[in-house]
C-alpha cells in the first residue's frame, strides 16, 4: 500500500477546493473506493498515486486508476478498448475517449456481485501490458490529439471539457507545443504544466 494513496482516501484528492474538507467527493465513496482498492492489490499490481488519484501500474506501466466522482465510484482501465468485456460492463467516460473504459459502481455491494469479474478484467489489461499492445488513436477532424494528452483527458474528464471549451486556435497552439517534444516524457511534463491554464480557460500564451 502507498502512503500517498492513504492520504487520498483520507483527505481527498485536492483537484478542487472541497479536497481536504467534508464535502469532499472521496468521503462519499469510501467504502467502494477500499473494496476496489482491495481488489485492485489482491491482483499485484503496484500502487501510486498520479493525477491525485490512485493508479496501479505493471512494470511501470500505467494499467488502471480507481477514483471517485459526484455520483459513483468507479475502476478506469486505461487500455480498456482491448478488453474483451463478454459481459459488457465497460462505459467509455467520454464521447471522445478512445483508450479508457471504466466500470462504475454506487453501492459496496454492486462490487462485492461481481469481485470474480473484476479480477478477470484485471489480469486481462496485465496480460495486455505483458504483450505490449497498444491502441491506435485516431485524429479528429484536423487536430491530432497527443496519445500522452488522451490519457491525460480520460483520467481528468473535466480537463477534456475545459479543453473542448477553448478557441480552435488556442486548442492548436497546445497540440502543437506538445507534439513538438520528441520524447513521451517530455510531452507528459508539457502537458502536466499546462494542465491549470486549460482549466482556467486561457490559451498557452495568454
């Protein structure tokens, strides 16, 4: 278990002023988000806390994040497009998202119905890591979202509405500056530190 991720159910997440109070969204959801969290480390997966919300990750690698929103709580599988899901349980968080697909849940219950299911997602997106595979993005319209800026968008839906929300110019200057990094590490930093002007609304060079 992860200090970090410890502080998160205890605090919240801190991406909005409620984080650290009462009214927090975490607080609502905390016995879900401890079965899920449970769950999640019974399949050994390493835990760490990115975006403010727990994620779990495989050799590195970003598998799924658990995390809580107004009105349910809910397991993200970042690569969730290459599940199988038989039993169809899987909801894309956006109209736009083409890699994640999450799974969300309003009781401790509803989780506890269907832990064997869970379990068999999750070794399946390992096993999908394991082999290396990898979603092909596809553009939309002329402006080529960056595979780094997607992941960021289906782990923080409000970042992809806030950038929805912006100018077409001031959406192709962020695709340009981030695209312009040939390295994916340097995209993510890009994108990490621009994060707060696109939630504010302004542009990259207002």
């Amino acid at each position: 278990m992860n200090l970090q991720v410890d502080a998160y159910l205890a605090e919240g997440c801190g991406r909005c002023p409620l984080g650290g109070t009462p009214a927090c969204k975490v607080h609502d959801w905390q016995l879900e988000l401890r079965l899920l969290r449970e769950i999640v480390l019974s399949c050994a997966l390493s835990e760490e806390l990115k975006w403010k919300v727990p994620c779990y990750t495989y050799r590195g690698s970003n598998v799924l994040i658990v995390s809580a929103l107004k009105n349910y709580a809910a397991i993200s599988f970042l690569k969730g497009v290459l599940l199988k899901d038989a039993r169809g349980l899987l909801e894309s968080p956006g109209e736009n998202s083409q890699s994640a697909r999450l799974i969300r849940f309003t009781s401790a219950e509803a989780i506890r119905e269907i832990r064997s299911v869970l379990e068999e997602y999750i070794r399946e997106a390992i096993e999908i890591e394991k082999l290396g595979r990898k979603v092909e993005f596809k553009a939309k319209h002329e402006l080529v979202i960056p595979e780094e800026l997607q992941r960021k968008f289906d782990c923080l839906p409000a970042l992809q509405t806030a950038f929805a929300a912006l100018t077409p110019g001031r959406q192709r200057g962020y695709l340009i500056f981030f695209a312009g990094a040939k390295q994916a590490k340097t995209r993510e930093s890009r994108i990490d530190k621009c994060v707060p002007r696109i939630l504010e609304g302004r542009g990259l060079q207002d």
